[in-house]
C-alpha cells in the first residue's frame, strides 16, 4: 500500500512563514496561523508544504489508514486553502456568515482575510476540528 505524501516534516513553521514572498499574503498567513492555533487548541506542525493542527489517524473501508493533520492550510499564490473535511456539513450558517470565499471539496478557499468575518471563521475552524476529531480521533 503507497504511503501518503503528506507527512509531517518537522520543520520549522515560522521560517515557512518567513519564505512567503508576497507580504500581504504573509501577513494573512500568520494572522492564519494564529486564528487556527487558538480554535483547534492544537500547536502549528509542518506537513509538506501545509500548515496543520493535530494529527488524526484515519481508516477507509478500503483498508487504507495513516496518520493526517486534523485541519490545516496553503499558502497558494492566490488563495489561502484550508483543509477542513467540510464534507460532512452541518456547517451552512457559519458558511453564510462568513463572506466572500468559495469551496472545493473538503476545502475553503479564501482570496483574503480581510474579505471574510474572522469570527465566523474562527468557529467554522473550531467546529470541523472537532468534528474530524470525534470522528476519526486523534493519532
């Protein structure tokens, strides 16, 4: 079975942060970072070129299991991407509150942080935390 490609690295998430080029993505990044530390109650980890919070273990009915950051974030060129597992839903009013963003599957995908209520986001990140947690665990 192929391991996954997305393993924490134990580099330094600080320094990444420095490497971001454009300072007002920089600066998004690391307000980021910190909105996310404090919802998740859970330190910054480098997994690749991600930023996550926690580790989950999880199994598909596949067989298929390993160890993930339980939420995280890119930096794209673009966007901020935060990985989230919104799939499971549950989570429209704080979506509707949030302002302007747009989704992919299990991601949110945000232009800027200042195009978005960070309040609602804050518990948007809190509450997908949680809930992967309940239902994966943690590793």
């Amino acid at each position: 079975m192929a391991e996954n490609k997305t393993r924490e690295t134990g580099e330094d998430v600080g320094a990444f942060l420095d490497g971001v080029a454009d300072p007002a993505r920089c600066e998004d990044a690391r307000a980021l970072c910190a909105l996310m530390a404090r919802a998740t109650g859970a330190p910054p980890s480098m997994w690749g070129s991600i930023v996550g919070f926690g580790r989950t273990h999880y199994r598909y009915a596949s067989g298929r299991e390993g160890d993930t950051m339980t939420s995280g974030f890119a930096v794209r060129a673009k966007e901020l991407v935060l990985y989230l597992g919104l799939g499971a839903g549950g989570v429209d009013d704080l979506l509707a509150r949030l302002g302007k963003h747009r989704l992919g599957k299990g991601c949110l995908y945000l232009t800027s942080l200042a195009d978005v209520d960070l309040e609602a986001l804050a518990a948007l990140v809190s509450q997908s935390h949680a809930r992967v947690r309940a239902q994966h665990g943690e590793a």
